[in-house]
C-alpha cells in the first residue's frame, strides 16, 4: 500500500482448496506471487509449477522454528523456481516483489 502498487490477498490451500487454487491460477493476471506457508510449504512450488510468472515463497515459524517450511521451499526440483525470503520475512518478500515489477516497467 505505501508504495502504491496494486495488490490482492488471497487465502488459498494446496492441500484444502486445490480446485479453487487451480482456478484463481488460471485466471490470474499477477505479475509476481508471493506464497506465505509453512509446515510442507507445498503452496509456492505448487503455484511456481503452474505459472510461469516469479513466485516468491515466505516460509513461516509453524513448527520446527519454521526451518521445515524454509528447506521445503528452497529445495524445488529442477524447472519449479522458486524465490525464497527468510522465515516470517513477509515485508522482504513485498520489496522483493517491487524490485521485480520495476524489472517490468
């Protein structure tokens, strides 16, 4: 919001809600993802294997200190890239997100 720049909160599960994840997804025009999950953190890798935009992944302090949700992230198979900012970081993954967008301008 301080920097002014469109933006939409969506709570969606890709375990509990995979149909409705599926068609925000394709019917999206974001330009950048961020995916906040913790525990499997099954979220942004699911999103970054059916997108082709960035996909930023916020671990968070579910369990184990959030290190789960940090190592599920970071560790995508090849061709599923996924941006990874620390855990609970959810204000580095926005600025990450505007350095990207700027990239587009």
């Amino acid at each position: 919001k301080e920097k002014k720049i469109s933006h939409e909160l969506k709570i969606l599960s890709a375990h509990r809600n995979p149909d409705e994840l599926d068609e925000y997804l394709s019917k999206s025009t974001v330009l950048v993802y961020i995916a906040v999950a913790g525990l499997s953190a099954a979220l942004p890798g699911v999103i970054a294997s059916k997108v082709e935009e960035p996909v930023i992944g916020v671990p968070v302090n579910a369990k184990l200190g959030g290190l789960d949700a940090l190592l599920s992230i970071v560790q995508m198979p090849p061709g599923v890239p996924v941006g990874c900012v620390g855990i609970d970081r959810g204000d580095n993954a926005a600025h990450l997100a505007i350095r990207i967008l700027n990239l587009l301008k």
